[in-house]
C-alpha cells in the first residue's frame, strides 16, 4: 500500500515566504523548486500532478512535501552529505579564487581552467568545481558603456518623457538608418532543411553592394514607414524627413534621432525651421539604444536580412520592402517601461572613491 502524501497548510506568512524562495533570483534553482512543491502541495495538488508539473519524480515531491510538513522551512535545506570527506581545504579555494581574479600571464587573455590548474598545482577538475562553486567566469565578458554627454540627464528625462506620457494631438516617431547592409550571395545554391539535417550553405559568398535602410517607427501603433538608398548623407535623410512629412500630414511629429552627423547639417535645420511642426530630439551621446527604432532592425537583421540571400542590391531593397509590408499587417507597439530615474541609475558612472570609505 502506498504511503499517504504528508498533509500542508499554509499561514499567510509561510505562503508569502515560500513564494519569495521561489521567485528569488538569489535563491538556488534546488530550494525554489522546493519551495514550488510545497506551495502545490498546500493547493491541494497530488504528488503526481506536482511530480508532472515540475518535472521530477514521484519520491522526490514525496520527500520534500515529508521534510516540511516535519520541520517546516528548515526542512528544506540540503543535508549534511555523508561519503569522501572534502579534501581541498578553504585557504587553497582562496588561493584558487585570488589568482583566478588576477590578470593572466603573459600570452593569455583570459584563464583557462587547464592554464590555471598549472599555476596552482592542482587538477583542472579541482579548479573547475571551485569556479563553478564561486561561479567564476573568465571565459565571459560583458560590455557596457557610460554616456559623457553633458546633457545626459535632460535628454533622458527628455526622451524616456516621449515614451511614457506622449504629448496630446501628437505622434512620437522613432528614427533612424541602418547603413551599409550588404547584399550576399552565397557561392552555391543553399540546400534546404530537412528532417534531421539543417539547412546547408556555403561559407563563401559573394558581394553585390549594399544599402541604407531609413526607417520611421511609429510608437502608438509599431508601423514603420522605410526608404532605401544607395548612399547616406544630409540629401537622403532630408527626402526620407519630406517622405516623413507626407505619410502622417496632420498634427505635430516629434522625431527621437540620434547625433549623426546628417542630422544637424545647416540644411537640415533649414528644413525643420520651414516645418515646425516637426520637433528632434536627440538621445544622449552613446546612448542610440534608447532609440526604439533600433529594437525594429534588430528583428530586420534577424528575420530577413541575416539569412537572406540576394544576387544584387535590387533583390535585398526588394526584401526589405517585403519585410515592412507584411511587418506593418499586425504591428506590435514597443513598450518602454524604464523611468528616467532608473536609465539614468545605470547610464551614469558612479564615483566610488566619493561613497566608500
């Protein structure tokens, strides 16, 4: 016979810490899992429904369901583990972590675990489980990069301003060109999918020009309106701001840009003092990311132009145009959800000898 499931109930209190285990990012993907077993099991689910759920086996919902019921959230945490007593001792796993913080030698830009187990005398397994333990990383980077504009602040409240709280009787368009996208064709013809083999090509190819998508992205509805050319000065984007003109004719057009070059030319500015209705404003320097149109070409380069391949510059214009056109069907606004308080807590390099002491 089969042994009864332990029977849960919940206080508010408990209910609310477990949810707070099992949401936490801090907290280990074991005890969440606990913590989501136990919650299920108070809902009144079976073993067998949470084992289904959660994807584990039955005498292991059965065992932690048991370990709570018995000793509430301190039945949770790991054991002591009996077997092989641990044989690196906590100054060698420090040594190990100092030296793995360390710059590499000469001829190395970043550790290995074999490069390291060398300098420290130890087998690589060692300093692998140590990594993993401490969850060291050196074969991981990630870039970032402080804006020094010195009307950050006002520009980001600025824009961020746009996107959250639009002015009345006005349309907010994000703009911006993609330039240089080349037009490749691959040496051979592609061999398509099949079942169990993926899709097949040529690692050469062929060059056949290229060229600059201007684009418009409307942040109420997510259209787009795009304008190739073959070139990218002043003259192009000027036609793509009188194309701008005549595809939304009525009410006032505030255009998010960034600080190219084109976009400040004597001309330009000509244009916009003859057309006040349409109003820049610029995102901070090295700050284009808070442009949204450039989200849009992110889906472009991935959906279209990435795997696409073109025999001539008139091919990719052509599936460009294909892509916006069926895009602009069911169009998917953009939702901005940063404050400006928050851009601004990250876009800022803090000075850490003013806060430390």
């Amino acid at each position: 016979m089969s042994r009864a499931a332990a029977g849960i109930e919940l206080s508010e209190g408990e209910r609310s810490e477990l949810r707070a285990l099992s949401r936490t990012p801090s907290t280990s993907n074991q005890l969440a899992q606990r913590a989501r077993i136990v919650l299920r099991a108070a809902e009144g689910a079976t073993n067998t429904e949470i084992a289904s759920e959660l994807g584990l086996s039955l005498p292991t919902v059965g065992m932690w369901r048991r370990q709570y019921a018995a000793a509430g959230i301190e039945g949770l945490a790991d054991r002591p583990r009996t077997g092989r007593p641990r044989l690196i001792d906590e100054a060698t796993e420090n040594r190990v972590i100092a030296r793995t913080l360390e710059p590499p030698p000469k001829g190395l830009s970043a550790w290995t675990v074999r490069e390291l187990a060398k300098v420290v005398k130890l087998p690589p397994t060692t300093v692998h489980r140590i990594w993993r333990t401490h969850q060291l990383k050196p074969h991981q980077v990630r870039t970032f990069k402080y804006s020094t504009d010195p009307e950050l602040e006002a520009k980001v409240i600025d824009i961020v301003g746009l996107y959250l709280d639009p002015p009345e009787n006005a349309l907010v368009l994000c703009v911006d060109e993609k330039t240089q996208i080349q037009a490749l064709d691959r040496t051979q013809p592609t061999l398509p999918m099949k079942r169990g083999t993926a899709e097949r090509r040529t690692h050469d190819y062929r060059r056949h020009g290229t060229t600059s998508l201007y684009a418009a992205l409307e942040i109420a509805t997510g259209r787009v309106v795009g304008q190739t050319h073959r070139r990218h000065r002043h003259q192009e984007f000027l036609a793509f701001l009188r194309r701008i003109d005549r595809e939304f004719p009525a009410g006032d057009l505030h255009l998010v840009v960034d600080n190219s070059s084109t976009h400040s030319t004597p001309e330009v500015k000509t244009w916009l003092a003859k057309h006040p209705r349409v109003v820049f404003h610029f995102t901070p320097k090295g700050a284009s990311w808070m442009n949204l149109v450039e989200s849009w070409f992110s889906i472009l380069t991935r959906k279209q132009v990435r795997r696409g391949t073109y025999a001539s510059v008139a091919d990719l214009v052509r599936a460009i145009r294909s892509f916006i056109a069926t895009y602009n069907k069911n169009p998917t606004p953009f939702v901005w959800t940063k404050t400006a308080e928050q851009v601004l807590a990250k876009a800022v390099r803090k000075d850490t000898s003013e806060t430390e002491h």
